[in-house]
C-alpha cells in the first residue's frame, strides 16, 4: 500500500546531536503529517456517528440513500436494489 491510499507507520528517531555552532542548526517541520493515536480516531468516529449530520444523497450529491426493491417506483430519494 502507498502513503497516499492511507498506509504508513510512526517512527521515532532518536539522536544525540554535538554542534559546535548553534547558529548553524536548521529544524523543518513537514506541517502535512498528521498524526492520530488509534483511540483518538476512534473516538472522532464515534463522535461523527452520533451526530446525525450524515447528508442525503440527491441527483446532485454524494450521500446516504434508502434502499427500495419497488418496480413501480420514481422516487429520486431511494435507490432500487436488484429485485427491483
């Protein structure tokens, strides 16, 4: 699996580092690492489900539908599974 699909592990360097000029050290910090515990992730899921904020789906946006086995229906707010 690639970085970008979701896969990657935390790692943890450390190091003693002997400067003989301080004024000579540069630290960067990639900003576009993020890092989440697994419980804290869990935690936002939980959070997420009971918030009932999920969207309906329409013609136009992506979301959550109802499933319907009717043959006789034209409802746009429901989507016909494969007895329909």
């Amino acid at each position: 699996p690639k970085l970008e699909e979701g896969s990657g592990r935390e790692q943890v360097f450390r190091m003693v580092i002997l400067l003989s000029n301080i004024s000579a050290l540069n630290i960067k910090l990639d900003q576009s690492v993020v890092m989440v515990t697994k419980a804290a992730l869990d935690q936002a899921i939980k959070e997420h489900e009971k918030s009932g904020t999920h969207q309906s789906a329409s013609t136009s946006t992506k979301g959550f539908v109802q499933l319907s086995s009717a043959t006789d229906s034209d409802s746009e707010e429901t989507a016909a599974t494969s007895k329909a």
